[in-house]
C-alpha cells in the first residue's frame, strides 16, 4: 500500500499577512516558515521516505527538503492554483472588488475560474489527480511526501473523499502540517491523518 505524507508547506509574508492568496508568485518561507519545517523534520523522525516530490514554487520545495533531508523531485502538477484576479489580495480586498467572482467559485468551483482568469477547480483536480496516478505507478507501496499548497490539496482531498468541490474548504491545511493517507491498486483514498502534529 502506498502512504502519503501530504504537506502544505510553511509560512510565508503573505500566509502571515491576513492570509493573501498566493497562487504562482514564488516568495520564499519567513523565519517562521522556516522553523516549521524544522518541526516537520523532528516529527517523521524515523519514517523512511521512498522519494519526496514538491510543486517547484521555492515555498514548497524548501519545506521539502528541510523537512525530509532527501532529494527533492519538483513535479508542475503540483503548483498552487492560478487564482487570476485574486492574486496578491486578502479576501476581504477582492470580494470588495467583484463579489460576484467569489460567490460564483463558492457555489461551484469546478467550473468557475478562480479570480475570473485563472484555473477552475476540475482543472486543478484533473492535474493533481494525474500526479498521484503517475506516483501509484512508481511506487506500489511504501511512504512518499509530497509537499505542495493549500488550495490544490485541500480540492483534490475533497474529490477522492466524494465531496462536492465546493466542500474543499471544510477541510484545514495548516502551514507545515502533516495529512497522511493511502492509496490502493484501485486509487482510493484513505484518510488517516489531517491537519496533524505527530509528536
């Protein structure tokens, strides 16, 4: 059986500033972020890591390879959201802007572009999903990180779990917390841990 140690990877400015969506624009961890996977490394103390693999944004792929001390494959698939418009705002400043676009990706993100340019969730799904087929076709069984964003992991939990998109942010992914979960030969998903600190 094939374990994941899923991640979103630790603070940056902009998770610190009121949460300002950060999609594509590659800023680096704080000290903060730093020291988060710092913790990272001291809790999967012990576990032994098949191969580690980050979205190639420098947030991730640092929090990767501190908090494994492996070699770090960067994969594209696993990029955070094209957020279009919402790019480099908080919430609160684009839903002033066009409320619309945010009631729109609420009620079905699947099809709605996020900010009105960027990706719709069934696009976000369609990518990270055939990230993790390609995975289970490498490695059978065993543990593997990944090390990625809250918003592509949060979407793609909630489709292997049967949740309706728009349910994706019921789901938490703190900064540099641990979600851990199987994968069968069948490419079903089994949730041990969200959100977690192990020890």
């Amino acid at each position: 059986m094939l374990k994941i140690y899923l991640l979103r990877h630790g603070q940056t400015a902009w998770n610190a500033d009121n949460n300002r969506y950060c999609g594509r624009t590659d800023i680096p961890l704080t000290e903060k972020g730093l020291s988060q996977a710092q913790e990272v490394k001291r809790q999967l103390e012990g576990i032994e890591f098949a191969a580690v693999y980050s979205s190639p944004l420098q947030r991730a792929f640092t929090t990767a390879g501190i908090a494994s001390g492996k070699e770090v494959i960067k994969d594209d698939r696993l990029i955070e959201a094209d957020f279009g418009n919402w790019e480099k705002k908080t919430k609160e400043e684009f839903i002033a802007e066009n409320e619309s676009l945010w009631l729109n990706w609420m009620k079905d993100p699947e099809t709605n572009r996020a900010g009105g340019t960027g990706e719709t969730g069934g696009e976000i799904v369609a990518r990270v999903d055939d990230f993790f087929k390609g995975l289970q076709q490498k490695h059978s069984n065993g543990n593997v990180m990944v090390v990625a964003h809250n918003g592509i992991n949060r979407l793609y939990m909630a489709y292997k779990l049967g949740m309706p998109l728009k349910n994706y942010r019921q789901l938490v992914q703190e900064n540099s917390s641990i979600t851990c979960f199987e994968l069968d030969k069948n490419g079903t998903l089994t949730l041990e841990l969200l959100n977690s600190k192990l020890r």
